[in-house]
C-alpha cells in the first residue's frame, strides 16, 4: 500500500527546495535568474521563496509558518 503524502507537505518540500536553490545560487524562476545575470545578489527572502516555489506569500505566511 502506497504512502499518500498531503498537500501540505508536497508544498512544504517545494518551499525548501527552493530555498536549497536560491542558497546555492541557481534558481529556477525567470525573475531571480535575471538578477543573477544582472550581477544583483540574490536575498533570501519570502518573496524570493515565493517567486522560486511558485507559492503565495500568503500561503507561505499561512501555512508554512516555520519556513
């Protein structure tokens, strides 16, 4: 029998994926990777995990308090 896994958590894991790739300096967002190629350094911040994750602000707010 196959593990379900919930909402929550899938987003939880792409939160801090994302946060694992702006740390590292390779995000996936067009957004963050123009100001990498504009030589802007890249700020860990909720809205970059945001524009990264694909998530609201409000949803990060909200639900995944503890990122």
């Amino acid at each position: 029998m196959k593990a379900t896994v919930s909402k929550k958590e899938r987003t939880a894991r792409r939160l801090r994926e994302s946060i694992e790739r702006i740390v590292n300096g390779v995000p996936s967002s067009p957004k963050l990777v123009a100001k990498l190629r504009a030589k802007r350094a890249l700020r860990l911040s909720i809205q970059a995990v945001a524009d990264e994750s694909g998530v609201s602000r409000e949803t990060i707010y909200t639900h995944h308090p503890e990122i």
